[in-house]
C-alpha cells in the first residue's frame, strides 16, 4: 500500500506533477523536448524517493528506464 501523507497516497502526488502525453502529442515534441522531459520525469520521481517516499516505481518512469516511449494509449 502507498505512503499516505494529508490524505493523499503518494502515488497521487506523483500524478499531480506527472505530465502525460498522447502518441500525437509525443510526435510533435522535437527531440531536445523529449530528452528534457525524460530528465524531468525521471528527477522528480528520484527526488520524491530521496524526500523519504517510498512509492511501486510508476509505469512511465519504468517506460522511461527501459528505453521506451512514455506516451499514453489514446482513446
């Protein structure tokens, strides 16, 4: 189960400062777009570990890990 800090699971929190992208969206970036935003990602979610968040690694950061692109299906 998440860490629960103010009612909100820590999973949570990581998804209020997530940004996610369609495959649409994810083509339009240029690739100094994607590679800052790689970064970003993968800064923010080493800092909520760092903070004392022990969190299940989120399924775009593992994405991000393993080389893969981090956009959502689109409906």
């Amino acid at each position: 189960m998440a860490e629960v800090r103010s009612g909100m699971s820590v999973v949570q929190a990581f998804d209020e400062v997530a940004v996610y992208f369609s495959s649409s969206e994810w083509r339009s970036l240029s690739s100094s777009q994607r590679e800052l935003y790689r970064s970003v990602m993968r800064e923010t979610y080493q800092c909520m570990l760092a903070a004392g968040c022990h969190i299940q690694k989120p399924e775009i950061i593992s994405r991000l890990e393993d080389g893969g692109d981090p956009w959502l299906e689109e409906d």
